[in-house]
C-alpha cells in the first residue's frame, strides 16, 4: 500500500474553486494508494472540508488537520516535487 497525502489549500481548494478533481480521483482508483487529505488548519475547519470534498465528489479515504508520515506528499509548495499544473 502506498500512502499519498494530499494538502487541502491551494492543491485541492484554491479559496474559490476546486482543483485537480480528476488527477485526485484517478489516484483514488488505484488500489494499492491511500489517500489523505491534510491540512494545517485546526479540526474546528474539519466538517467543513469534509463537506466540501464530498460535495464536489473528490475521493478520498481520510482527512486529517496536521502533515502526517506518507510515501509521498502532493502539496502546492512542493520545490522540485509533482508538477500538476
């Protein structure tokens, strides 16, 4: 099992829209990944993200308010990581 941690602001929420739905969801599909969704923010935002997520049908098996240990870590302000845009 590969473990992707994937940051909620400005990888999947940009503070208007969401983003990279379909790159997220495809990963999703792949049965050896586990994705989490992080964020810095406090749990107080938790319902509200989770809400967000669902509502915008973005696939996902956890959320959690702190970076965790992943096999790899999908974050706007990665320097030389994944290129999504």
């Amino acid at each position: 099992m590969k473990i992707i941690s994937i940051d909620y602001d400005n990888t999947i929420w940009n503070g208007k829209e969401i983003i990279n739905k379909d790159k997220i969801n495809t990963l999703f599909e792949i049965p050896e990944n586990f994705i989490i969704i992080y964020t810095s923010r406090s749990y107080n935002c938790f319902e509200e993200i989770r809400n967000t997520l669902l509502k915008n049908e973005i696939k996902f098996h956890a959320i959690v308010c702190e970076k965790i240990r992943a096999d790899c870590y999908i974050d706007d302000l990665n320097i030389g990581g994944l290129k999504w845009h």
